[in-house]
C-alpha cells in the first residue's frame, strides 16, 4: 500500500500549479476573442440588416398603375400638369406598397396627393397630422375615378415653414437618385418655393390617368 503525506499532495499541488495558471489564462483569452467576435457580428447584423431592409424596399417599387385611379407610379409625373394647391390636409394613409398619400381640402375642390415611398417618407423625419396646412407643387391628374390627384413634386408644410423635395424639376424621383444631389428637406424658401407662389386651387395643366 503507498501512503501519501500531506506534505506529497502539497509538492504535487505546487507542481501542477503553473500547468493550472497556463490553462486557465489560455482559456481566458479564447473566451475573450470569442466575446470579440460575437460582438462585432452582433454589431454587423445590426447595421446590415435595415440597410438589406431598406435595399428590398427600394427594388420593390417597380413601375406599375394605380388600381383606384389608374395613374402609373411612380413614372406618371407629367412636367406639362405641373399645378400649385393650398390647403389642409386629411386623411394620411401609408399602405404597404405604393406612396404615402393623403388629401388636400383647396378651396372647392379635393386632391389626392401621392408623394413617395414610405421609406423616403420616414428618412425625412416629417408628420402631417389632419389640418395642417400645406402647400403642394406636383403634376395633377384626373383619376378614372373620377378623383383629383397630384404627384407631389414639392410640398411645403406652412406651420414650420419647412419644405420636403420629392422629385427634380423634370419630375424624376429622388428616392431612386437624385440627378443633382441637392434635394431632400430643407427650410426657407427653395427655388420651387418662389415659383409657387400663394394661390389656393392653383393653376397648371391637368390630364387624365394613364391606364
């Protein structure tokens, strides 16, 4: 039978020990590379996944005709129907494809302001709420509703004084790139602005839908 002192366990002990600290310290720094790593993957999930969001939002809007009024969007801006209105607005409604829209009370008559994706719409960081009064520059349309609409080009939100720019002056839509890189959302008044002037009902060119 081998009797083993306490004196040998101690000896054993303090061989073992240094084995023991290497093991540990070599597990700590795999533990730590490993939170380091995790972490950044974390982080670059964090940020590819609203950009891959946004991506598939953007190849979704194809070009395509409005059920309830026949218009094609977002390609039926028409520059020779450019209008001006002046109202309040009610009824906003984001569907989940197709623009943001909501009316416009101008005088006797009621628009249907389409303006942009919900996307852009959000990145501009605007509300409307019902009654705010605005001003709208777009290309108007007759439904085949029978409907008054505006593909917004320009719409001022009067209260603020802010103004939110959703297409170039030819009409092409700057969600998809803007030809000059200047556009967005901006205060004061724009060069738009100052051809829009103040007329309620507006005036400009009107047509039909095209379906």
């Amino acid at each position: 039978m081998v009797l083993v002192t306490v004196r040998d366990m101690r000896a054993a002990a303090q061989r073992m020990e240094p084995e023991m600290v290497r093991l540990l310290r070599g597990s700590s720094r795999i533990f730590l590379r490993s939170r380091a790593v995790l972490a950044a993957l974390l982080l670059l999930i964090y940020w590819l996944v609203p950009l891959l969001a946004a991506q598939q939002a953007r190849a979704e809007e194809k070009e395509g005709v409005l059920p309830e009024s026949g218009i094609r969007y977002p390609g039926g801006f028409d520059p020779n129907t450019v209008g001006k209105l002046e109202g309040k607005v009610y009824g906003y409604f984001q569907p989940k494809r197709g623009p943001v829209r909501f009316q416009v009370a101008s005088g006797r008559e009621t628009y249907t302001v389409l303006v942009s994706p919900a996307w852009y719409w959000k990145d501009l960081g605007v509300k409307v709420s019902d009654g705010t009064q605005v001003r709208v520059q777009g290309s108007k349309s007759l439904g085949r509703d029978g409907k008054l609409y505006v593909i917004a080009q320009e719409i001022q939100i009067l209260p603020s004084g802010q103004s939110l720019v959703f297409r170039s002056e030819d009409g092409f839509p700057l969600w998809k790139g803007s030809r000059r890189r200047t556009m967005g959302t901006h205060r004061g008044p724009s060069s738009s602005q100052r051809r829009m002037g103040t007329t309620r009902g507006g005036a400009g060119g009107m047509r039909r839908g095209r379906y």
